[in-house]
C-alpha cells in the first residue's frame, strides 16, 4: 500500500510539472483531453478512501491547482466545446467530496487551514 501510495505522489508531482509547463492553450487542450475524465475519477476516490492523508492530498491538490490555473490565458476551449462545463464540474465534485469528509472526519485544524488554502487557490 506504501509503494501504491509513493507512486500516486509522483503521478501528481508529474503532472503538476507539466502542467506548469504548458503555456499554449493548444497544449493544454491535449492534456486535458489526455487526462479526462481518468485524472478525476482517481482524484475522487483517493478523496474518499485517503481523505485525512496530508502526505497525500497535498500533492493532488497542488496539481488540481495547477491544472486549473489559467495563467497566460491557456484554458481555452471551443464556443461549442463541453470542456470548461466539464473542468469545473469535475474540480467542484472532487472538492465537495473532500470537504464533506475534512467535515465527516473532524479533522485536526492545522491540516484543514492548509488543505482549505489549497481547496480555495483551486477555486
């Protein structure tokens, strides 16, 4: 379960690397494309089985983070396209599930402030 657990950081620190370096939003399309809908269906089941793991929400949150960050205006899908519906659904259902359980589980204050900064730079 370890080395399961040391393998899902390194997907995220992974991601967050790349993700930080697309600035073109027809590389980010690939990747996003690449990445979903598979990226959150992991991201909300580590959300309910691992909710009070600190050492490994961080790292989903920072990429979640990162993902979603529209620096030099690199989100940017189609007049016709679903995709931005479906970013902020799939970011919203994630974060809502881990709010639910931060609440669900009474979880010490220190990880909730810092895990709810993250929650919030998301949004």
């Amino acid at each position: 379960n370890t080395q399961a657990k040391s393998e899902i950081i390194k997907l995220f620190r992974d991601l967050q690397g790349i993700c930080k370096a697309i600035n073109i939003s027809h590389n980010y399309s690939l990747i996003f494309e690449a990445t979903n809908p598979n990226i959150f269906m992991l991201c909300v089941k580590i959300v309910e089985c691992s909710s009070t793991d600190v050492s490994l929400m961080n790292p989903m949150l920072d990429f979640l983070n990162e993902f979603c960050d529209n620096r030099n205006e690199r989100i940017k899908f189609g007049n016709n396209s679903p995709n931005g519906i479906l970013l902020f659904k799939e970011l919203s259902k994630v974060l809502t599930i881990y709010g639910s359980k931060i609440i669900e589980n009474n979880m010490d204050a220190a990880i909730d402030f810092k895990c709810a900064r993250k929650c919030f730079e998301i949004i």
